[in-house]
C-alpha cells in the first residue's frame, strides 16, 4: 500500500463517520436520547483525528516530492525549499479543500471540548449542521477532487509552485483566510442550532457572538496579510486591489460587523432577532461563495465555471444551505418578536440600524461590482472589467458615513440622548476634527475631499480619545491608581467595550492610510545610468549597477539605489527581478522599501527595466502614511484579542474597590 | 557553466523586453495615464500602468509608440477596446449595458435607506400606539421622568463597568 491510498482511506472513513455522526445527532435530538448526542460528539472527535491523518499524509507527501501523487507532481518541485514546499499543500484546489476541511475538523472539536457541557440543548443542531458541512466537504475530497489521486508511474521531478506563491506572505496569507472562510461554520451551526431545537431566548446569543468573533478576528488578519502580501510582493506600488479574490473576501467580514453590531442591540433590548440571524446564515453563505468563487473559475469567465469539477457542486451545496436555513428560519418566525421598540432616532440602537445600513451596502455594492462581468457575459455575451475605480468612487463615501458614525455611535446612550447630552459629548470631538481639516486645508492640502476625509479621522480619533480619557478618569477618582495602572485595569474590567473601541481606533489608523495614500501617491518612471543621482520630491537616489544571484531555481537580477534626505543617507534600497525555473514569462519583482520618519512617507521602489548599456529603469512611488494601515493591523489584532477574551467566571470587583454599601448588604 | 550560460541567455531575452524608458517625461506621464485605464489582460484587476507583467510591458510600450506617432489618448484607447473587446477597460463605460453596474451601485443604498426609515418609523409609531399608557403624566412630568430614567440607565451603565 502507498502513501496515497492511506490518505484517501482516511478520508472516505471520515466521510462515512461524519455521515453516522449527523444521523445519530439527530436522533439524538428528536428522540431525546442524550447518548446518541454523545456518540455524535464521540464521531466529531473521530473525523478531526482521520482529517489529520489524511493532511498530515499529504504533508508527509509533500516533504518526501512524492511524485507519484498528482497533487505534489502540481504543486512542487525537486530544487523547491522546506517552506515552499509546505505552502504547496494550500497552492492547489485539493490541497486547499483538505485545509479547509481539516481546520473546521480541529476547531469543531475544540467548539465541543469548550462548549458541550454549557450548551447540551443546543448540542444535537449544532453537531448535525457541522456533520452536513463536513460531509459535504469530505465527499467532494474523497470522490470528485482528490489530493491523493496518482499517476500510474512516479514522475522524476515535479512541476513547481507558481513563483508569486513563494514569498513569505504565502505562508500566511491563503491559510488564514481558508481557516477565517472555514470558522463561519461555527457561528452559523450554533444559529442553526437555536433554529432547530426551537430556544430562541438569549441561551444562543453567546456561543454565536463569541465565535462569530473568532471568525470575524481570523478573516481580518487574513485580509491584512492580504494586503501585506500584495504591498510586499506584488509589487505595484497599492495594497489593494479591488480584484474579485480580495472583494469576496470581504463581504463576509463586513456582514459580520454588522451582527457584531446589531447584536448588541437584541442582548440589550430584544431587538433585530429575525435579522441578526438573517446576517449569521449571509455570513456563513457568503465564506462559502468565497472558498469556491476562486477555485469554481465562475467569475473568470461562464466556460471555465463549466470546465471546473468542482464549481457546479459547490453552487449546488450553497443553493441548498440558503434554502434550509431561510426556509427554518420563517418556520421560526412567530417565535421571534421583537421584546421592544425603537424610542428615538438619537439612540445606540438606532445608531446600529445605521451602521448596519452602511456596512450591507458596502457589501452588496461589492458583491453587484464583482459579478456584474457574470451578468454582463451571461445577458449579452460580452465581458466588462470592474476595477479600482468604481469601488473607490462607490464605497468610499459609504466608508466615509461609517468612519463618521464610528465616533458618533458610541457617544449616544440606549433607548434615548437628550440634544443636551449629545452636544456635550460630541463637542470636543468635533473640535478636533474641525480643528485638523482647518489647519490641514491652511497648510495647503487644497483637496477639500482629502480635507474632509481627515477631518473625520481626527473627529472619531477624538471620540474614541474621549472614552478612554474619561474611563482612566472616572477610575482614578475611585481607586486613585497611576493613569496607566488605571487604563490596565479599566480595559481589563470591560474587555468587551475597550477591546471593542481598541478596534475602532485601528480602523480610524487604517483610514489614516488609506486616505494619504490614496490622495497623496506619487508615482515616478525613472531611468540611472550607473552612478548617476537623480532626485524624486524630497529624496535623492544614486544607481550603484547591476548584480546577480544564482539560488536554487532562482536567478535574481538585483539593482541597488542609495537614497538620501537632503543631507541624510537613508541607507540602500535594492530592488530586484527574480525569474523562476519552469516560469520564466512570469519575472517576479522584489521591492525595496523604506518608511521615512518624521514624514511616514514609504520609498517604495520597483526595478522595471533595464538596457544593454548597463542602464537600469526604475519605478519610484512615495507612498504616504502606509506603514499606519500595518500599525492599525496590530492594534486590530490586539483588540480583536482583547474583546474576545473569555470573561472571567464572576466579576472581581470588590477586591480592588470597597462596593458600596448596599451592595454589600444585598450579597451578603 | 550550465547554469552561467542558462543565466546569460535569461538576460538577453529578458533585456529584450524591458526597453529602456523614453526620457520625455510628458510622454511618460500620458502613456502612464492611458494604461491605469486599461487592464492588463493576464492580472487580476490590476491595470496596464501597475502591472509588471511582460504583455503590460509590451502595451505601454505600444502606447508610447502610439502617441509619438501623435494618436489621442480616446484614438488609443479605442484601438485597444477594438482589439481585446470593451473588457480591457478597468472601468466600465458609464453608456450602454455597463451603465447597469452604476445604476445598481445608486439603487442599492436608497433601497436600504427606504428600509431603514420604514422600519425606524414603525417602531416609533409602535411606541406611541403604547403612549397612552402614560398619559396620565403631563408633558412635563414625562419629561422629567424620561430624564431621570436616561440618568439612571446611563448610571447602571457605568456602574456595571467595575
Ligand atoms: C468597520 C467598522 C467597524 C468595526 C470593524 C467595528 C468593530 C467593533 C468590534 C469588534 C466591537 C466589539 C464587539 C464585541 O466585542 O462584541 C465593536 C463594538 C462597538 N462598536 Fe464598532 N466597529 C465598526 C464600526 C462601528 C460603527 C459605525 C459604530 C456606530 C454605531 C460602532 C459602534 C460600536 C459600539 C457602540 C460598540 C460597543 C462598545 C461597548 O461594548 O460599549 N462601530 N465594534
């Protein structure tokens, strides 16, 4: 027996437990018999182990260029370094469901280790519906789109990885967002759950918004990898491109930060039950449309979609998913009331309503953008490009209310805010932003857009400078701790709410960024003859010429340019064409990039060209306020961290601080 | 020595297809402006100036070519809409069938802000349709009750922070 054959026998056993698995969940939950839901949990556990095998055989596969296996023959090659070879096993369609499978496997067995005993009654839907979705993945493994199929003999030596697969970022980026898609299974089996057994009261609530969270934090690092890897790598001088693989990776987080939202407002006050539900099955439908847009070659063109082996099953999976959950969720419906009603338009409630509003709209102008070259080619036959352009001009003002109402919607209270209590908190934000777009426009940035997109920043900068300020304060007039022991303590209390505005402060930085860069990039096409200086706005750059590097499979072409600032040296920035064995109409291009300080300008510089006289050509972009989008991306992940913290057991409160009286009282 | 030849030959084809960039500067810039209209046809959505792909190199290079034979940026782009078909553009004409995209991208948020204020304006006649229930208050009362009520919750609020 080789390798190959124990990896496809895995994972047809793993097809077939998680088939015995579903059944027994749902006897188990009609017929109310607590074992059988157990035996369930036992087969969950089962299918993680044999998915592990099964990925673990293809890794072993990997490793060893186990060509006789069709997948590793695609995928690598002889000369390919370890890591390269490890991102083989999610370079490929195969490779890549098997990620995805084995993911949900490990984390639906994490789910259960953590959640089981808290959430018995909702045990039976939430480990049918995770069955299904694994069922569904492991059939389309083991029987259409096999990583272990083999050719008849071993071939000598593979094909090789795709060279713009090979940086860093590749290690990274695919598989956060495979595991992010895969992870809205957990929330979306939860709600089904609470749908089945009929316990539609607050029991949900919180297994759905933790792990909707998790979810959300994974799709969000990987997003920001994303745009890491397409600054880093890509090498044209933006970090996103608005193209169809980027687009549908979004809509599920924004539906996302829309519940996040919304459910606050059913915790608080019983409201939007039917639609937060609605976002979590959009959620889950839309990591679906994700994970097989790309690989389904739908959105390429309608001939490729029908080629592709797995895109028809894939539709098929996602129409039918849709159906059963809307069709539960109506079923339902009469057990959903809302439990109040709205009691002014000044209200945090409403204010969610409105940042729903703006965060659906973003994702359904997306999502029209991104398959309108589908409508267009299936109405009339002819294909049209959606680019940059639209996007930018479509949801930007949108991003720009929500950015806005980021600073507004935390200042107002639940149920009602006097006029009088929202001047008194808005004032000082406002001051600043006002403050910013004034001095910015006096100081010649003449885009009045630029201005006003600034100014906004600054205003929600300053609202959530406000909360935290007034936070410390209130603390330090009670326990009369040093304002950062204060802070510790005050975000450690309520990590739900600071980690909550930790993140807002990250999206205000990312729009720092995005608003320079886009207002303010330069791009310059210059051509050095060797030693020659030429100079680009505030920066000066000498040519020191050519060199090569020969590196297994790899040759580099590397043009070193030293950069200056007026008088100060900035070091050397040295970009460079990398040409790939088997891929050579595909150069690579490595750039060189450097943040300046005080201006947090990048040089951001690519090598373009060069002649037979030794001259080389050079395209230079000065990139403002970027490296805010990465410092934004870790204050993201720090936040996401800290608001999805387990909150402890019970509140600490009385150590620190003597209760008041009556407090004590009442508990004793 | 295998793989110097193999090296020397890589930079012969490769020198071959990055021309050295003309010096004219303005030349430059309108050929730059044409190509972040055009798409480059073997990326994803990256367009003809960002790219650095061989064929997008190749049609800067053919822009270049065109303008200095004193074509119009509209003559060039048309040449390249005639010859790849109107998906070259990265954006889609604003006339025609591709108007549809703009359209639905304006209809998409007027219909959510019908929803919103259908919604947000049922509930609040909810809320009155219940008002009589308190209509035992007088305006003012009702005023000073709702204050201290808004007092109250904002105060359980932060109370429940510590
Ligand atoms: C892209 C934009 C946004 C992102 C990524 C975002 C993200 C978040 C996250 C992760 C939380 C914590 C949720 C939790 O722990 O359950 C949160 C809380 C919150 N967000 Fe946002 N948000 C965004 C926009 C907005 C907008 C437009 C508003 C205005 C209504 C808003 C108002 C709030 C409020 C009031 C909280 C609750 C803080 C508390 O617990 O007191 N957010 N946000």
């Amino acid at each position: 027996m080789r390798l190959g054959d124990i990896g496809q026998i895995a994972l047809v056993v793993a097809f077939a437990l998680a088939a015995y698995g579903l059944v027994s969940a749902a006897l188990g939950g009609v017929h109310r018999r607590p074992e059988m839901v157990a035996s369930a949990r036992g087969a969950g556990y089962g299918v993680a182990l044999l998915v592990s095998v099964a990925s673990l055989v293809l890794l072993a596969a990997l490793l060893t260029k186990d060509f006789t296996l069709r997948y590793v023959y695609e995928n690598t090659s002889r000369d390919a370094p370890l890591d390269v070879t490890l991102s083989g096993f999610w370079g490929g369609q195969a490779g890549s469901l098997l990620f995805w499978a084995w993911a949900l496997a490990l984390l639906g067995a994490v789910v259960l280790a953590v959640e089981f005993r808290s959430y018995r009654a909702l045990m039976p839907g939430f480990l049918g519906t995770l069955f299904a979705i694994q069922i569904f993945f492991l059939a389309v493994l083991a029987f259409v789109s096999s990583p272990f199929q083999q050719h008849p003999a071993a071939l000598p030596d593979g094909r090789g990885l795709n060279p713009l697969l090979w940086d860093d970022g590749m290690r990274i980026h695919p598989p956060l967002l495979l595991a992010g898609y895969m992870s809205f299974s957990v929330p979306f089996a939860f709600a089904m759950a609470a749908l089945l057994s009929g316990r539609l009261r607050r029991e949900w609530l919180q297994p759905v918004r933790r792990w909707m969270l998790v979810a959300w934090g994974i799709q969000g690092a990987g997003l920001l990898a994303g745009a890491w890897w397409a600054y880093h790598v890509l090498g044209w001088g933006g970090y996103w491109g608005w193209d169809p693989v980027e687009n549908v990776a979004l809509l599920p987080w924004l539906t996302a930060t829309a519940f996040l939202h919304s459910v606050m407002a059913q915790e608080r006050r019983g409201l939007f039950k039917v639609w937060n539900l609605g976002l979590v099955i959009a959620s889950f439908a839309l990591a679906i449309f994700g994970t097989f847009v790309v690989r389904s070659g739908v959105l390429a063109s309608v001939h490729s979609f029908a080629q592709s082996t797995v895109g028809p099953v894939f539709f098929a999976f996602l129409g039918v998913t849709l159906v059963a959950a809307l069709c539960l969720l109506f079923y339902r419906l009469p057990q959903l009331p809302p439990e109040g009603h709205l009691d002014s338009v000044a209200s945090r409630e409403a204010s969610f309503l409105l940042n729903n509003f703006l965060l659906l709209s973003i994702a359904a102008a997306t999502f029209w953008g991104t398959i309108f070259p589908l409508v267009s080619e299936l109405t009339r036959g002819a294909k049209v490009t959606v680019g940059g352009p639209f996007y930018q001009q479509v949801n930007g003002p949108l991003a720009l209310g929500l950015l806005v109402l980021m600073g507004l919607g935390p200042l107002l209270a639940w149920r009602r805010t006097s006029l009088m209590a929202l001047w008194r908190n808005v004032r000082w934000p406002l001051a600043a932003g006002l403050l910013v777009g004034i001095v910015l426009f006096a100081l010649g940035v003449q885009r009045g857009l630029a201005a006003l997109a600034f100014a906004a920043a600054a205003f929600t900068l300053g609202s959530i400078g406000l909360e935290f300020w007034r936070g410390v304060r209130a603390r330090r007039a009670m326990t009369g701790e040093p304002r950062p022991v204060a802070l510790w303590h005050l975000v450690a209390r309520a990590r739900r709410r600071y980690g909550g505005y930790l993140v807002h402060l990250s999206m205000v930085l990312i729009a720092f960024g995005v608003i320079g860069s886009s207002f303010y990039q330069t791009e310059h096409v210059v051509t050095f003859r060797k030693g020659e200086t030429h100079s680009v706005g505030r920066y000066t750059f000498t040519y020191q010429g050519m060199a090569e590097h020969v590196e297994p499979g790899v040759v580099a072409i590397v043009a070193p340019l030293s950069a200056a600032d007026g008088a100060t040296a900035l070091g050397t920035l040295a970009p460079e064409r990398r040409i790939h064995r088997n891929w050579e109409q595909q150069p690579v291009s490595g750039v060189a990039y450097q943040t300046t300080l005080p201006w947090l300008e990048d040089i951001y510089v690519i090598l373009s060209g060069w002649g037979d006289d030794g001259s080389a050509t050079f395209r230079i972009y000065i990139n403002p306020l970027v490296s805010l989008i990465w410092l934004g991306g870790a204050v993201f992940l720090l936040g996401t961290l800290i608001a999805a913290w387990p909150a402890a057991a019970r509140p600490r409160a009385s150590v620190l601080r003597p209760a008041p009286q009556e407090v004590l009282v009442a508990e004793a | 020595m295998l793989k110097r030849s193999l090296l020397a030959l890589l930079l012969v084809l490769f020198a071959a297809a990055a021309t050295p960039v003309s010096a004219d500067g303005h030349l430059e810039r309108q050929a730059l402006e044409i190509g972040k209209q055009l798409r480059c046809p073997v990326c994803q959505n990256l367009s003809v100036a960002d790219s650095s792909s061989q064929l997008a190199e190749q049609m800067r290079e053919l822009i270049r070519k065109r303008l200095e034979a004193g074509e119009s940026r509209e003559q060039i782009i048309a040449y390249f809409v005639e010859r790849y078909g109107e998906e070259i553009l990265l954006d889609p004409p604003r006339q025609g069938f591709s108007q549809l995209v703009w359209w639905g991208a304006l209809l998409i948020p007027l219909v959510g802000v019908v929803l919103v204020v259908v919604v947000v304006r049922d509930r609040l006649r909810q809320r009155e349709a219940e008002a009589p229930a308190v209509a035992f208050f007088s305006e003012e009362e009702r005023q000073r009750y709702e204050s201290i009520l808004a007092q109250e919750i904002e105060q359980a609020e932060r109370t429940r922070l510590w």
